[in-house]
C-alpha cells in the first residue's frame, strides 16, 4: 500500500499555490506508508529556472565535496560553464544554461556514483527517507510555484528502504513516474532491458516500469500508447501516474483493485489514491469525480 497524488493546473492565477496544494495532498497520504517520500515539481522558478537545464541529485556518492558551492564548482568544471546549486541535507538541484542531458552527463564526469533524482527542462524531483512531512518541511515545498505536480509516499514490500528505492522514478528526460501495486513479471522485463544496454538504480519493481515507459518514448511512442503497451506487458496489480513537462496520465491494471480517484475542474486535474487527498483542491465541490476504469488511459496536456 503506498499513496500516490497528482495536480494539473490550467490556471495561471493556481500556478504560486502549486506546491502548496502538493504537500496539502501528498501529506494526507502520509498514512497510506511513510516509509520514504517525493515529489516531481513542474515550473518553479527558483528549482528549476526557465531556459536552463536541470538535474536533480539524490546522493553524490563519492566526488571532490558535499557543500554546493564545491558542487557547482565542481560540475562546473566538468562541463566548461557556470552552474547554479541548491542544496537541503545532502541533495542538490543544479541548473546550467545547456540541455538537460549535457548538464547530466557533466554531474556524471565530477560525481561517477552519483544517485540522479531526475532531470529535464522545468523540473525538480525531491526524495527523502520517512514520513512525506519531513520532505515538504525540509525544503519548504508549501511555498513552490509552478503548474504541475506529482507525488508519492511509501510503504516498502519488495525492495529496500533506501534513497534509490523513492518515487517518483525520473529516468528520462523531463518524465516521472509514481506507482502503487507492484509488477509481478519485473525479473524477466528488468533482464530483457537490461539485455537492451539500460541500466538500474535499485531492485524496486517500479523502476522497471519506468525505464521500460522511457524507452519506448525515446524510441517514438507517445504517452498513451506506451502506457497500453505497459498493460500488455507487466502483470500485476497497479494504479500509475506518468508525466512531464507537458502532460499528466493515469493508468490502471485489468482488475483495478488498487485504488484511484481523478477530480476536473476548468481551473485543473488531480488525482490521489484516495479521495480525501483531493478535499483542501479549490472548487473540488464542483468538479467532475470519478473513479478511473481498468486499463483506460487517461491523459491531459498543456
């Protein structure tokens, strides 16, 4: 049992309340496994710059320091230019005027065993161990702006409670992914991807559905049909919730035994695992609610 919550905005006037409606959300989810938590946010100006690309770090691992001026320096080195950072107990946002994957692969070079939250245009992808409420506290996400969000608090049962083992997965350019249910067939999907040159941050069985998503739209596939072409591969039960900087889709399995409601509004979309993480959404006394029908994607886009 894990929770999972996702908030859309469509209206401007909504995007300095994002983050927060985001911790309202994802901490009313807290009891649903407060094993670990983290959040994807879309479009906060100081997080996540406009123009710049940005890569999101969970853990250094081993590198020249810790302090984020040593880490800018640092990464700065590597890629030839400036590099702006931010840092709250041990994780760090660092943003550059590249692409997002040639500020990556500069973090790599200075930091080889450097543990990637995500990374993309717009977004920052934050992970902690505990409770959600230790995450949102520590770096002040009631105050993040923006126009999209994802969220995901944890109870672990198949892999290690450990930075790696967080949601939301972000492992292409700009995507997240959270999830809860677990794939029953991850073994074999792991070791065919792997067998295709990708590698792997934990044993989380969530991972798997995110590299295999990552893949199939580097190879070209839009969101909704790479979400049919995850129902059609991975067994067991799940609701999952996919995004990037442009869209938000919720999926579940055949049986959609585990649960998942979506509210809409003019002024946005939400979901959450359950209603109550939906309550405090301005205007939720009129949107339109309903609970989401087995293998139906259902997406939204800018």
């Amino acid at each position: 049992m894990c929770g999972i919550v996702g908030l859309h905005l469509r209206t401007p006037e909504l995007y300095p309340r994002l983050g927060e409606l985001l911790t309202g959300m994802l901490c009313e989810m807290g009891d649903r496994g407060s094993d670990s938590a983290g959040v994807a946010v879309y479009g906060d100006p100081t997080w996540s710059p406009p123009g710049r690309g940005c890569v999101s770090i969970v853990d250094l691992g081993t590198g020249p320091g810790t302090d984020v001026g040593e880490v800018s320096a640092a990464v700065a080195e590597a890629l030839g230019g400036d590099v702006d950072g931010i840092a709250v107990d041990g994780s760090h946002l660092l943003s550059a005027a590249v692409d997002a994957e040639v500020l990556l692969a500069a973090v790599r070079s200075a930091y080889p065993k450097a543990l990637i939250a995500g990374f993309g245009p717009d977004m920052a992808v934050l992970k902690g161990i505990g409770h959600p409420r230790t995450l949102t506290d520590g770096w002040g996400l009631a105050k993040a702006e923006g126009w999209q969000g994802v969220g995901h608090t944890r109870m672990a049962t198949e892999s290690a409670v450990t930075p790696a083992g967080c949601h939301p997965y972000a492992v292409g350019p700009g995507q997240c992914m959270v999830h809860n249910g677990s794939f029953a067939n991850h073994a074999t999907i792991r070791r065919e991807l792997r067998s295709a040159g990708i590698t792997f941050d934990s044993e989380n069985d969530t991972e798997v559905g995110a590299r295999f998503i990552a893949k199939l739209l580097a190879d070209g596939m839009d969101v909704e049909s790479a979400l049919k072409e995850l129902c059609g591969t991975f067994d067991g039960f799940y609701t999952l919730l996919v995004s990037n900087r442009d869209s938000f889709a919720v999926v579940r399995d055949a049986i959609a035994c585990k649960p998942a409601v979506i509210a809409e509004t003019d002024d946005w979309v939400a979901m959450g695992s359950e209603y109550r993480a939906l309550a405090g959404l301005p205007g939720v006394e009129d949107a339109k609610i309903w609970e989401p029908e087995p293998e139906v994607v259902y997406a939204w886009s800018r």
